[in-house]
C-alpha cells in the first residue's frame, strides 16, 4: 500500500481543513526539503497541530512518521518506473497500475462473463449515463455496434425517458453512475426494470443501491480522482467494459470478427 492508498482510505474520516493537506500531498510530488512541518504550514497556512492531526488520521503517529513513509513510496515508485524522468509522468503510471491491482482485487469474472450472455441475448441494448459515465456508455455502444449489437448511448433526462417507453423484456439496459447517487440515472434505470427490461448497473459503491438490477457490477474507486491525480475517472469502468467486450468477442468468435472487418472503412 503506498502513502496514497493510506491517504485515500482515511478521507472519509477527515474534517475538510484535513482533506485540504490530503489535497497537498496527493498532488504534484514533493521535494524531502520541503516537506519540512515549518515549510507546509507556511505553504497551507495551517498550524503544526492540524499537521499532526492529518498525520494520525493517515495511520500514524505524527508527521514525521508520515513523511518517512512518503519519501519511501516514492523511492518505491522511482524503482518501478526506472528510466522515467519526469515525476508527473511516474504518478500517472503509478495510478494506472494502482486501479488495475484495486479492480483485480475486486472482480468477479463469473459475473461479467454473465453481462456478457446478457449482451448476447438480448434483442436491443441501451446505455445510460451521464458526465464522465456517458463517455463510457458511448464508447462501449461504438465497440458492440461494430461486433453487430444493435445498441445506442444516451446522456440525458429526455432521452432516457423517451427510451424507456419501448424498452421491454427482451432489452438489456446498462447504466453507468461511478457515485451510485447520480438520480436520473438510478431512476430511469429502475424504470426499464418496471418494463421488463434486463438491468445492469456499473458503480464504485454498489453497497448503496437499494434496488435489485439483474447485475450490479463494482468497480474500483476513483474518488482520489478528484484530489488532484492525473488520469480519468473513467478508467476504472472502461477496465470492466474491456474485460466484457473480450468476453463477449469470444462468443461466437468467428462471426463476430467477419461483422468487425466489414466495419473497417479503407481511406
């Protein structure tokens, strides 16, 4: 676990001042210098006590403690990515890797290979979402299109309502919503259920939905995504989304790749 990840883990448990100094240390790498508790609370404006009680928050017993085990994740960092320059460019690698070990920690292949029966089998497919999510959507709508599933990507209120009046039970309807709170999303999705609609939901916090969807496929968190990391938030579903679409290739394999070569446009 790297001094990210302890940071991370701890947000939830930190007052806001607090997550302002997590803010900090999850963004641009800093120097050993200056670390120093007199440069950072200069810097923050903050005191050496709020300092300390960030530190203990992490895990532990004070700064110093925790600047010992931020120059060792670092060190550790510049080992792996040996050959790399530039610090901005090792911290994207480094969180590239970190979702790929935090989504292999928490997948389930039996269930993805079922998404992607669900895919096979059903008539049409819809996706839904919105923000970030709805690039996924789309991007998974251009890759089954190509492979011969009749699909289509929708991003707003409107559209999911309109679509919702002809989806029935042989329609497999696939929401993205990283929070799991995004409500037009939640409920047009519950709605296609109502409808008889086979329904599937990729969210980082599937303990917090309260209705029975067919799947409800967890995906990694990316909530230090917004503490100032470098990749995009929507990293973690697409890592799914992949792992579906091989799955989903494999079925059929050989037709599917003659309906994916006529889609290649010679220029």
């Amino acid at each position: 676990m790297t001094i990210y990840d302890q940071i991370e883990s701890a947000l939830d448990l930190m007052t806001d001042l607090e997550r302002e100094i997590a803010c900090y240390f999850m963004g641009q790498p800093i120097s050993k210098d200056a670390l120093a508790s007199s440069i950072v609370t200069k810097q923050l404006h903050i005191s050496q006590a709020a300092l300390t009680r960030f530190a203990k928050k992490c895990g532990f017993k004070g700064y110093r403690e925790f600047v010992f085990e931020y120059l060792k994740s670092h060190e550790t960092i510049s080992q792996q990515l040996y050959g790399l320059q530039n610090d901005n460019t090792k911290k994207v690698f480094m969180n590239y890797q970190e979702m790929v070990s935090k989504s292999a920690d928490i997948i389930d292949e039996e269930q993805l290979l079922e998404v992607s029966h669900m895919i096979e089998q059903a008539d049409r497919v819809y996706f839904y979402g919105k923000g970030s999510s709805s690039l996924v959507a789309k991007e998974f709508k251009i890759r089954l299109m190509r492979l011969g599933v009749i699909c289509e990507a929708l991003d707003d209120t409107d559209s999911f309502s309109w679509t919702n009046s002809i989806v029935n039970d042989r329609c497999l309807v696939i929401a993205f919503s990283l929070s799991g709170n995004t409500n037009s999303v939640i409920g047009a999705l519950k709605i296609a259920s109502c409808h008889g609609a086979k329904t599937v939901l990729f969210t980082k916090q599937p303990h917090t939905i309260d209705y029975a969807f067919d799947k409800i496929i967890q995906v990694a968190s990316a909530r230090h995504l917004d503490y100032g990391n470098r990749i995009s938030p929507q990293i973690p579903m697409l890592i799914m989304v992949d792992i579906i679409y091989a799955q989903f290739l494999d079925i059929n394999k050989i037709e599917k790749e003659r309906i994916f070569r006529e889609t290649i446009i010679q220029r």
